[in-house]
C-alpha cells in the first residue's frame, strides 16, 4: 500500500478501513462507533455525541442481527419479514388474516405486506381467499407448505439466533426494557 504519493495512500487506506467496517471488522481492533464520538466531540458535538452514539449502535446492532438472521433463513428462501408474516400466519387461530390487519400487527405498510405476500404467494406458502362474510376483505392464509417452511425455519432461528443473541440473559433484558422505552415514547404502542 506504500506510494510515493501520500494522498493516494490515505485514500487506499480509508477505502480499505471502510470496507472492514462494512463487513463489521475494523482493521485495527478499534470500535468505530467509539471513533466515530471522539471525532463528534473533536467538533463541538459533545452535547450530542452520546445520543448519536445510542443511535449508531442500535443501527449497527441492526445490521448484526439482520445477518445473522438471514444467513438462518437462506435454506428457506425467506426475507426476515416473510418469515415474520409466515409465523403471524401461523400463530392465527384459523391459518388466515385480513391483509390490513395483519399490516397493523407487524406494524408495517399495506404496501410491504402486499409484496410479501406475492413473493410468498408465488412459493405457494400462502394464498388469498375472499373473507368468508365480508365481500370487500381478502385474507391471506398460509397453506401447508407454508405452515411446515415456517415450523422449520423457526426451529434454525431458535438454535441459531434467539437462544445465543451475543449476550446474556441480563444483558438481553436490559437492552429490551431500553428499547422497549425508546418505542413508547415514540408512540409505537
């Protein structure tokens, strides 16, 4: 990486620290996020360096969590949101929902859950049938196969992700009652 010209070194450099840090590996141990404070404070920021920090590191918790989750649900060809929609499904005392409701339940546009269910539509793990009493609702309900992908694919996220989170039990708890706070006074519930 040694060049003559300085600003080209540094360039290759801060490419190479930004591709570590994508793939979540900083390339001298340091963690970002505590860089990324210094240099807010470095700037006069310091009033709101702690909140930016809470905010990047849920963001980047996210983004942790996120791909352990995927990399669990590749061998089921599910997004994390068709599973959600799947184990909603499931857990429904009849197989089916109307499609706003189960909007409302995962707290997600109409829109979203159309295109989820297309794609789970076009796998044949659910299907859309006319509401049995009201002829201005469809409802979206899982079939067999779907109800045997989504058994499966919760048993792998049960071993893989949910039972080992990357912290411990108080830990865990600690960090859903902070959220759990941050929701309700954003008027999520």
């Amino acid at each position: 990486m040694r060049r003559s010209n300085g600003k080209l070194n540094s360039v290759r450099l801060a490419r190479v620290d930004a591709c570590a840090i994508r793939r979540g590996v900083a390339s001298d141990n340091r963690d970002p996020i505590a860089a990324a404070r210094a240099n807010w404070e470095r700037s006069g920021w310091g009033d709101v360096s702690l909140g930016m920090v809470a905010v990047t590191s849920v963001m980047r918790a996210h983004q942790i969590l996120l791909a352990r989750v995927e990399t669990a649900l590749r061998p089921y060809d599910l997004s994390f949101s068709r599973f959600e929609l799947l184990r909603l499904l499931a857990f429904s005392r009849i197989g089916a929902l109307p499609i706003t409701k189960a909007s409302d339940r995962l707290q997600v546009h109409v829109t979203s859950v159309t295109h989820a269910i297309r794609r789970l539509e076009a796998d044949g793990l659910v299907r859309r049938v006319p509401h049995p009493t009201d002829g201005r609702t469809t409802l979206v309900q899982i079939t067999e196969l779907g109800r045997s992908t989504v058994e499966d694919a919760t048993v792998t996220l049960n071993e893989q992700v949910f039972a080992n989170v990357g912290m411990g039990a108080e830990e865990s708890q600690a960090l859903v009652s902070a959220v759990e706070t941050l929701r309700r006074n954003a008027g999520d519930f």
